[in-house]
C-alpha cells in the first residue's frame, strides 16, 4: 500500500466556511478513494484566510515567510490538490488568485487536481469551468472532468448536504483517486536553505 499526500487549499474567510466545509467533504471521500484501490492517504490543509497578509507582502517583497513558505511546500510537494474558493464577483476569490500567483509557474505541472467552488446561488454554478479551469490550464495541472460547485441551497443545514450535490463529489473524488492510483508518489521540494553552515563554522573551515 502506498501512501499519499493531499493538499487541501481552502480559500474560504469564516469559520467555519462552506468552502472549508466543502473541502473537507472532497477530502474525506477522495480519502476513501484511495483506501477503495489499495492506497492510504495523508492530508495537510492550508487555510488561506491565515497567510492573507503573508501572501501581501510576498506580493511587495517577492518573499514568502516561513508559514508561507511552509504552506507552498506544503501544496507543490503533494501527489494530488484539492482547491476550493469562494464565489466574489462571478470568479475565484482575490485571496485565492493571490495564493497561486506567488507559485512557481511550473510548480504544479502534471499534479492532479480537484476544483470546487462555493457561492450563495446557483447562478455561479459556471465558475469552475470560466475561471478556475483556465487558471489550472495556465499552471499545466491537471483538473479531474467533475468539478464540484455548491450553493447555499445544496446545504441542508449544518452538515447535511442534498442527494446531487453528495453524487458530484463522489464522483470527483473516484476522478482524482484515479489520476493518483499508481503514479509514482511526490517528492516534497528541498529547501536551499535549509543545511546552510553558521558563519562560524564557514570562518573554521577557512
């Protein structure tokens, strides 16, 4: 059995959010997944609303702190990614945009991805394949066929969600269990910095 690791990026601002509420839903069924076809499953999730300020001043500074960092290493070292936003304005949120702006352009290329997207009305439920698809295509990923929007109306309350909207993500996460089931598992990026001698002992080394 081989074990593998999801990222999980939720870009929702409450807590809790139905966009965290959504995430962990595709999280826990893709989870099942991949126990169904013989692999286990780790999952590391990053909640964006804790790097809004981070993410600005990488935005300014062209740096990204340790908790950013850590969190970027966090979704590039993956072997799959499910990434769920808010609807603002008939498209993904800023801070959403933001996260994946300060990634390396090649950082995701050929990782399996799962798109979802929450909003107050059905009248968004297009979001996926306007706005998040091209930015995904644009980051050469690769996005399962289903992706899964939810409206305020597909809650029954509390955690109760209606028949539909329970077919869709079991039908996502059966997609990217798929795209992840025998693929060779991720190698987690090496941090430059991470051995760097102290000063002292490069001044004993001279």
């Amino acid at each position: 059995m081989s074990t593998r690791t999801l990222a999980v990026v939720s870009a929702g601002l409450g807590t809790p959010s139905t966009s965290r509420l959504l995430a962990d839903r595709l999280t826990s069924a893709t989870v099942a997944a991949l126990r169904d076809r013989g692999d286990d499953a780790t999952v590391e999730v990053v909640e964006l609303r804790e790097h809004a300020r981070d993410l600005a001043d990488n935005l300014v500074t062209g740096f990204a702190n340790a908790a950013l960092r850590s969190s970027v290493d966090t979704v590039v070292g993956a072997d799959a990614l499910i990434a769920v936003t808010p609807v603002f304005s008939a498209s993904y949120s800023g801070l959403f945009k933001t996260f994946f702006d300060v990634l390396d352009k090649d950082s995701l290329t050929g990782t399996p991805v799962l798109l979802g997207a929450t909003a107050g009305t059905a009248r968004h439920s297009l979001v996926i394949d306007h706005a998040l698809r091209p930015l995904f295509a644009y980051l050469r990923a690769v996005p399962v066929p289903t992706g899964v929007f939810a409206a305020t109306e597909d809650w029954a309350g509390g955690d109760g969600i209606d028949r539909a909207l329970a077919g869709r993500i079991d039908r996502a996460a059966g997609e990217l269990a798929g795209l992840v089931a025998g693929r060779p598992a991720a190698v987690r990026p090496v941090d430059p910095f991470e051995d760097v001698p102290s000063f002292e002992d490069l001044l004993r080394g001279a």
